[in-house]
C-alpha cells in the first residue's frame, strides 16, 4: 500500500505543518494576558473579563479579503505587505462604529503550500496585529490542489472589536451643513485592483517611474493604512466626529451613503486633496471614465468623517475639508 496517497492527491501534511512552525513565533508575539489558548488548539480562547469594566459593551465583527491584490504579490513574489492589508482593512470597518479591535483569525488557501510564503503572509498578519494591539487568536491553513492556481493564495480574515454601546459611531446625527474630512489613503488599498492589473498589465512593473516616486509594483503593493491613530488624533483634539465611511469596494459613490440619514446627501468637491498619481496613471492608460474612477477607487481617500462646521478649526492641517453635507441624496462629485 502507498504511504503517501494524499500527497499524490495534492494535499502535503508536512509542508502545512512546516508552515505551522515557522509562523508561530509571529503568531504568538501578538499575544496579550487574555489569550488562553491559541496556535495549535481547535478554537482561540479570549478572556473576556476584562469587558466587565465597560459600562456597555458591544461587540463588532467583520469578515473580509484583500482580494485580487494577491495577484499582484504573486506576479512581483512579494508576499510581506498583504497580511497588514488584511488586518488594517479590517481595523477601518469596524472603527467606522467606534470599535477598537480585540481579536482577529485569518484564512490563508493555496493549491500548494509553500511553507515560506505562507509564513511571510501570517507574519505580515501577525505585524500588523501587534501595531493594533491585537491578538492573532487563530486561523487556519487550507491545500485546496485543482480549487486555487499555482503559486496563488486566497486571503480574508475576521476581526471581533468592542465599543461602548454610548460611544457608537453611526451616522445617526448626521445634518444638512455638516463638513466632509478627507483621511488620506496611502494608494488603491485593497480595492478595484481587477481593474488595475487589466489596464497595467503589460507595462513593467519593476522599472522606476518619477511620477509614481517608485515602481508600478510598489505603488500597487503599498499598505492598506490604519485610521486608529487619525481617529484618536481628532477625538483628543475634542473633535466630535458624527459618522466615518470606509472608502473601499464602491470608492466614493456608493460607501459613503451607507451611514447618512434619510433624506441627507453629500457633495464632494475634486480638487480639495490631492488624488495619488496611480490613479491618473490607471484612468489614462485605460481611458477610464471619472463616475467609475470614484466608484471603483477611493481616489486617495481612505476614509472620511462627517463633523460639524463649527468644528472644522479644530483639525489638523493634514486632514482637509473635501466636501459638505446637503439635502438630497447620495453623493455627487463636483
């Protein structure tokens, strides 16, 4: 009887368990005293006494991927950048409501385990999670042979958070007069990169281009940024940030309607922060028209908050004003 009938199947035990082991010590560098069990165990255990302290704690979750930007990793064989992607996407979709994150999983699949490039992925996972203060409590490794191409990965995690149910971030107060703050982006993120690579994909992306202040590949694989730190700036500084929008999947057009109330629009007026230059770059060379550079895109604003006018003196020079709040509905862009 053959001793290896499911490596001939496609499924290596040793090169998950070799993967294991070389992402363990990232994996465990995240943990904090509420972590009971992890790496290794069935399920993550996570102390959740320390919630008692809380006067009303509510919990936030979200699930999500980085998409097809792991082509790009796998078209340049850099593979450090997409785990932080992951998390800090993550950390942005529960912030819009207040929370701050106590826990992630991830989920990494190939058809072929290749215990280096997983283990550089957890780490950039594990990374960006130890930024966050945030345990890594668990994930999970699959060998998908005939489901994933060669030397591809798929990747998405899920975040668990926690906000006091009185510090709820959710669009609720939201008027007519209100002011639009721009977060800048550091480039696409984590999204409309189908559209990227289809309209760069026979250009080089290795050669320095001085517009882009780097390379195509460098500008494609920049880090999906953090907000945590820009949202605790502007509350320190007293400012009462009414609701956030993640610019993600929808760019401009269709994510900020998500928190405004009914009857309430916004206009967001072109010119008043200053759009990355891979996006000039992709609209040009893919003659792409400007309702679905801001619909696809975030167009170099990664997040925006609604405050209100009076408060605009209050912010830093870095974050500008972008737009306001009307009468109406949706967003236009002017």
């Amino acid at each position: 009887m053959t001793s290896n009938a499911y490596e001939l199947a496609g499924v290596n035990i040793d090169a998950s368990n070799r993967a294991k082991t070389l992402m363990t010590a990232a994996v465990q560098s995240t943990y904090s005293k509420e972590v009971l069990s992890g790496i290794g165990a069935f399920g993550g255990l996570f102390d959740a006494s320390a919630l008692k302290g809380m006067q009303s704690p509510v919990l936030v979750a979200s699930t999500d991927g980085v998409g097809t930007k792991t082509k790009v990793a796998a078209r340049l064989n850099r593979w450090e950048s997409i785990g932080h992607d992951l998390v800090n996407h993550s950390i942005n979709d529960i912030l819009v409501q207040g929370a701050r994150p106590l826990f992630f999983l991830d989920y990494v699949a190939s058809s072929q385990v290749q215990p280096e490039q997983i283990a550089l992925v957890v780490a950039g996972v594990a990374a960006a999670c130890k930024e966050a203060g945030c345990a890594l409590l668990g994930g999970e490794t699959a060998e998908m042979p005939g489901v994933y191409l060669a030397g591809e990965i798929d990747l998405a995690g899920t975040i668990i958070g926690v906000v006091e149910r009185g510090q709820i971030i959710d669009g609720s107060r939201i008027q007519a007069g209100d002011v639009i703050v721009g977060f800048p982006s550091t480039g696409l993120h984590t999204n409309g990169f189908s559209l990227a690579r289809r309209v760069l994909d026979e250009l080089d992306w290795s050669t320095e281009m001085p517009e882009l202040g780097g390379t195509i590949g460098d500008a494609l694989l920049t880090v999906h940024r953090s907000y945590i730190p820009t949202v605790e700036q502007l509350q320190a500084a007293g400012v009462d940030i009414k609701g956030l929008a993640h610019i993600t999947g929808g760019g401009l057009i269709e994510n900020p309607p998500r928190i405004f109330p009914e009857g309430i629009g916004a206009v967001i007026k072109r010119g008043s922060w200053k759009v990355p230059a891979i996006f000039e770059l992709i609209q040009e060379l893919g003659h792409v028209s400007d309702a679905e550079m801001f619909r696809v895109f975030n167009m170099g604003l990664g997040m925006i908050a609604i405050i209100s006018r009076e408060q605009a003196s209050l912010l830093p020079a870095e974050y500008p004003i972008v737009g306001e709040m009307v009468r109406g509905t949706g967003v236009t862009i002017t």
